[in-house]
C-alpha cells in the first residue's frame, strides 16, 4: 500500500505548476497519503531536500506562478550512481511513488528511475513548449500563449504605427507548438518553426516581400528552434534586402514562463494532480497523465518518451490563409 508520494518539479518552470502541486497535496490527504515535496527538482533529490507538504500549507498558491518547490536541471542524474543515491533517500524518507512535474527530459529521467528502482512513477506534463506525445495540453501552455499574444498585440500596435516589419521570438526548444498557437491568436503573417524549415535567407525575404505588397505592418512569430539561425542576425539580413522597410525584432523571452496560471491551465492542474494521486496507488507501470479531447488519459511513459509529437499542421495552414490575404 502506498503510504506517502514524493512529489518534485524539473526542468523550465511552468505557470499552474504550484495549482497542480496543491491538488496532489489535497487530493493524496483524502486517501490518508502523505506528501513530501522534494525541492529543487532531481537535484533535491540526491540531497535530501525534503518538505512535508500538508493541506494548509498548499493553501493561497493556486494562482501563483513558478513552483513553491523549485526547480533546475539535473545533469548527475544521467548516472546511474546517483539515481542510485535518489532512491536511497526515498527509501530513507518512506517514499513508496513518486510524481514529476515537468517535461520530456524530467521524464526520461523519472522512467530510467523508475525501471532500475520499481518505483511507481506518474509524470504529469507541465511545460510551456507543450511537446509531450500523450496529451493535448501540459501545464503552462495556454498560459504562455495568453502572454505572447498580451506582449505581440502590443508590439502590434506599434508595428502599424510605424509601418514596420517585427520578427518576435517565442520559445518552444526545438518545437513550434507554442509558436503556431501565438501565430494564431495574434495574427502573425507568417510563423516560422523547426519543423517546416525555409530553404534560405532568400527564401525568406521573397515570402516577406509578398505579403509587404498587401501589408505595410507585418509580424513574424519565430519559433527560437528555428533553423535559420539568430534573430538579430535574420533581421539584419531582411533589412539589408529591404532597405525602404524598418525591419526590427523583439524576444520576448522568460515573461513566457511566468505570471498567474490562466483558467485552462488551473483547470488541468487540478484534474492532472487529483487523478495522478488515483493512479499511483495502483502501483502499477510508471505512466504520464494527459487530457485528450477534454478526457483524462494515461500512457506508458517510456512510450510517450520515446514518441515525438507531431505539430498541429491544420492549424499551422488554416492560420497562414486566415491571417494574409
Ligand atoms: O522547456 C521550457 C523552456 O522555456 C524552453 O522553451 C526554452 O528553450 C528553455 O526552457 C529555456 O531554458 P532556460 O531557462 O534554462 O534557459
């Protein structure tokens, strides 16, 4: 029977993070679950930082960003030797599951744990880049897209004022699930993203040329894997071809990551926490929750890792005919 959970957050952090870790809290307390909070990601792991989260002390978190366990990146835990120290102070601490908040590379690394350990895992995704094969949505994702679109309506306006060409970075890694989204809900005339790679710079300034002959104001939501290179030095390129055009870019950077959890994102915290206590008492395989078509779902999580998520390609087409003409 499991007694007492671990829960930690990894990786980028990601708005609703602190919704979902209270749903967890909550949720495990109804089932006479223990909970401790493991800070600092896999990192607090190996050192022993240990919180006892109880009801009360997940209270008046539910709207704030960040995560209240904080989080890194972990490189030791690559090692073998080191997860072996991980699972020794969970077993020190009593800890019979664990839950990861987090993204493909906490989940690599709570399936390796897992397997080598036999200790029940749930990964709940929760980035804002939104590339985890196994649900529609992770944590953070809608949040960062309403912060884009805040950042580029303003940029926008600007933009027209000035008749200018904008090209504004968005993050995602090397996925544009983040940079379609935004294209969408801002209007951007063109989107760029790893995975439809435009041949050359030259390619790139003829497709801007054409939508210049329509628009005077144009904005290009760059996706930062983009395989064209650094901003600064396409939009130096684009200026030097357009020289009657004021060419000009902006990244908009870690204001993606923060900020108050929005209505979807706090809505899937709490369903991704409350189910993932349900399904790590079962003590079965180690898995990654998910929402499918507004349902709650769960996958292998080695399959989920081992499985690339394919961008929303309709979108990315509806968008492109919808904002140009
Ligand atoms: O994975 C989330 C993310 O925000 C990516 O979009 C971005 O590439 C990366 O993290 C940035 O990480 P860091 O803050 O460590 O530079």
């Amino acid at each position: 029977m499991i007694k007492r959970i671990g829960i930690l957050t990894s990786g980028g952090d990601a708005p609703g993070m602190n919704a979902c870790i209270r749903s967890v809290v909550r949720a495990a307390y109804k089932k006479n679950i223990y909970v401790t909070g493991i800070e600092y990601g896999f990192k607090g792991l190996l050192n022993s930082n240990f919180i006892n989260l109880s009801p009360e002390s997940v209270g008046n978190m539910l709207h704030k960003g960040g995560t209240i366990l904080k989080t890194n990146r972990c490189e030791e835990f690559k090692q073998k030797k080191y997860r072996k120290i991980a699972y020794n102070n969970l077993i020190k601490e009593n800890i019979d599951g664990l839950i990861v908040l987090g993204g493909d590379g906490s989940f690599k690394g709570a399936s390796i744990l897992s397997k080598e350990f036999k200790i029940p895992v749930i990964g709940i995704p929760s980035t804002i880049d939104n590339d985890i094969y196994g649900s529609d949505y992770s944590i953070g994702f809608n949040t960062a897209v309403q912060t884009i679109m805040d950042s580029v309506d303003k940029i926008r306006d600007t933009a027209s004022s000035h008749e200018t060409i904008f090209f504004i970075e968005v993050m995602g890694r090397n996925s544009g699930h983040l940079a379609i989204h935004a294209g969408n809900v801002t209007g951007a005339e063109l989107i760029m993203i790893p995975e439809i790679k435009i041949k050359n710079l030259d390619f790139l300034v003829n497709k801007i040329r054409k939508i210049n002959i329509k628009k005077k104001s144009i904005i290009i939501i760059y996706a930062e894997g983009c395989n064209l290179g650094p901003i600064d030095k396409i939009t130096e390129y684009v200026q030097k071809r357009m020289k009657n055009s004021n060419v000009r870019f902006s990244i908009l950077g870690h204001i993606q990551r923060g900020g108050s959890p929005c209505e979807k994102d706090r809505i899937n915290s709490s369903l991704l926490g409350y189910y993932s206590v349900n399904e790590i008492i079962k003590k079965g395989k180690s898995k990654m929750i998910g929402i499918i078509n507004g349902k709650v779902t769960f996958l292998d999580l080695e399959k989920s890792i081992k499985t690339k998520k394919e961008i929303n390609k309709n979108l990315f087409k509806i968008t492109e005919i919808i904002n140009n003409y």
